[in-house]
C-alpha cells in the first residue's frame, strides 16, 4: 500500500497540534523575535564597521540584508568566491550552518549566505552570529585573517 504508516499519521498530528496550539503560538512569537533582533543588530553593525572601514555608504548597508522578515533571512555576497568565503570563515568561527548561494542558482552579483532562525536559538547566539557575519564579510577579502580573540 501507499498509505504513511501509523507513527507518521501520529507524528503529523503531533505538529499540527502543537503548530495552531498556544506552544506554537509561543515558538512563533519567540522566532519573529529573534528575526527583528538579528535584522536590527546586522544592519546597525554593518554600519558602525564596514561603512567606515570600507567607506562604504548607509546605501550599501541597507542593501546588504534581503527585504525578508520570515526566519529564513539572506545576506548579500557579491561573488561566488565572496561568498564562498564568508559562509567558510563563518563555520570556523562558530557553530554556524551558514550556506553560500551562488551563481548561477542566483543571477551574478545577487550571491548569498542563507541563515535560518529557529525557535530554539538563543538572543546571544544571533548577537554572535551578527558579530561574526560582519567580521567575516570584512575580512573575506584577506586570505590570511586572523581570527580576533573576542570571536574565537
């Protein structure tokens, strides 16, 4: 027979439950938080380093971030190198499953890394997240970086 198995009949009626039930409602809250705090922290941060660094204007830091306020959030790395790059010095610096999206599954010059926010991340770890996102992106370019001790 085609029919799912009981235990996934079950599993699927758990999460449904859960999904339109107040856990759910708790979860949901709790995510779209976490979304407004890393698009906060990104853009403010990207502005304080990279403008000045780089000079790079408020223009730029604005369009660094995708219009997207689900959890699944995309940052701009123009580049396939570029971006390989960051999303590499990303998972070295920390427990991040951080994906470069490259050219040609993406028009040339719209590269990104895509990050997804769950329920169960901590209000520190999308801070860290936010520090080491900016600082890799800086530091992409240089093949030799150290890694700052207040990120290791």
């Amino acid at each position: 027979s085609t029919a799912l198995p009981p235990h996934s009949l079950c599993t699927i009626q758990c999460a449904y439950d859960t999904m339109i039930g107040k856990d759910g409602e708790i979860l949901r809250k709790k995510v779209f938080g976490l979304v407004k705090l890393f698009r906060t922290s990104l853009l403010n941060e990207f502005k304080k380093r990279m403008c000045y660094q780089n000079n790079m204007g408020d223009h730029d830091a604005d369009n660094i971030l995708m219009k997207s306020y689900s959890p699944i959030q995309a940052i701009i790395c123009r580049g396939n190198e570029h971006c390989i790059r960051v999303a590499q010095l990303l998972r070295k610096l920390g427990p991040f499953d951080v994906f470069p999206i490259r050219s040609p599954t993406v028009p040339k010059g719209e590269e990104r890394i895509r990050i997804i926010l769950h329920a169960h991340n901590s209000e520190d770890e999308v801070l860290r997240l936010v520090q080491c996102l900016c600082w890799s992106m800086n530091e992409s370019f240089n093949m030799n970086s150290q890694v700052p001790s207040s990120l290791s």
